[in-house]
C-alpha cells in the first residue's frame, strides 16, 4: 500500500477542489479523543475559507491513488481570527512573526509510516519560503488525564510536537468552541499553544 502514496501542497484557492475531502477528514479523525468533535459539512466549509482566502496558505495532502487520506494546514497567524490571535497579542508576539498549523489530520492506517513528520517539513519549509517568520505555532486542547472518554490505549502526541521542535507555552491560552459527541450545544474548550523557534534557538529554548 504505501508506494501508493504521494504528497502534495497547495496554497490558497487550489485548495477549493478538495474542501469536501479535508472536511471529511477532520470531522473523522477529530471525533476520536481528545477533540471529541461533533462536526458538520457546512461549518467545515466555512472554516476552510481561512485558508483559501489567504495567499500565503499551505494545504499538505496525502493521497493514496486518488483518495485524501491525510491533510495538514498552515497560514500566517494574521490570517487566522481574533480567539488565536489574542494570546499572541496579550503576550507581546507580534502576530506577524508567526505561522499557524491549523490542522495535522491522518487516517490510522498511514500513521507511524513517517507522514507526520513530512506534514511538518512541507509546512515549515513553506513557512521559511513566504516569511521570514520566527515562530511556527500549532494549539491542542487541553484534557484532564482522568477525562471519562479517553481511551485506555490513548496516546498523546506531546511527544511527537517536542521531538520536532516545539514547546508547551502555559502563557499562550485560548479557548475555541465546538459541539462535542452526544451535546446539544458548542461549548468552549481551554487551548494552548505549542511553538517553535524558526530562526535558530536550541531545542531546550523557550519563550
């Protein structure tokens, strides 16, 4: 199976003729823990508009013959809303010195086969093209380790981030709002975000 497979980056509007396949994506992969989300077709077409609508936007897709089965997105942070913008804002980051990856999503039958870390080199490659930017920035949403739905066979991915570079920033916090499996309603979720020094720090810097 895996010679079958091909990435592929595109920017801004190239990525109109795959939204339906990006948004099924993400409504597949972030219904499983930690996100828990109880998405829609029609918000995840408005949501993508970010991307189309900026030009300095990169969608990375993995294709198994002509099937999206993987997809990683990144725009300039002064692309993305207010509620990512904020905390880079109250902390004194300049938003135009970051790039935002919206989204790492991959079906589990092509993970642990090195995309992950292709998703990333696309990305930050694409990052250093456009910039100069000094930070890449990602955000996860932040569960309790006794959560009721995680699963017993749960695996974090804060390993995988640290070893590509990038920090937990307890300073940098958002909340984003979406509706969980099983809720009538959306309701706020804490984010943090992760970030990495694109112009030469040591690992082991932090903000």
């Amino acid at each position: 199976m895996e010679e079958t497979l091909r990435v592929q980056c595109f920017t801004g509007v190239e990525l109109a003729n795959y939204i339906p396949a990006v948004a099924q994506l993400r409504i597949e992969i972030f219904r499983d823990f930690p996100y828990l989300y109880d998405g829609d077709m029609a918000y995840e077409a408005k949501y993508l508009q970010t991307y189309i609508q900026s030009s300095g936007s990169v969608i990375v897709l993995v294709f198994d013959g002509e099937a999206v089965v993987g997809a990683a997105t990144g725009v300039p942070l002064v692309h993305e809303t207010s509620e990512v913008q904020r905390p880079f804002l109250v902390t004194g980051i300049d938003p135009r010195d970051v790039f935002y990856i919206g989204e790492l999503v991959l079906r589990k039958a092509y993970r642990g086969r090195g995309q992950g870390v292709r998703f990333f080199n696309e990305i930050e490659r694409h990052a250093h093209n456009i910039g100069p930017f000094k930070y890449a920035a990602l955000c996860a949403v932040d569960r309790p380790s006794d959560h009721a739905q995680c699963p017993v066979d749960y695996l974090s991915l804060d390993d995988f981030w640290r070893k590509r570079g990038y920090k937990r920033q307890p300073q940098l916090r958002t909340m984003f709002s979406w509706r969980e499996i099983g809720a009538t309603m959306s309701s706020e979720k804490p984010m943090t975000f992760w970030l990495k020094n694109l112009v030469g720090a040591s690992d082991g810097e932090q903000l």
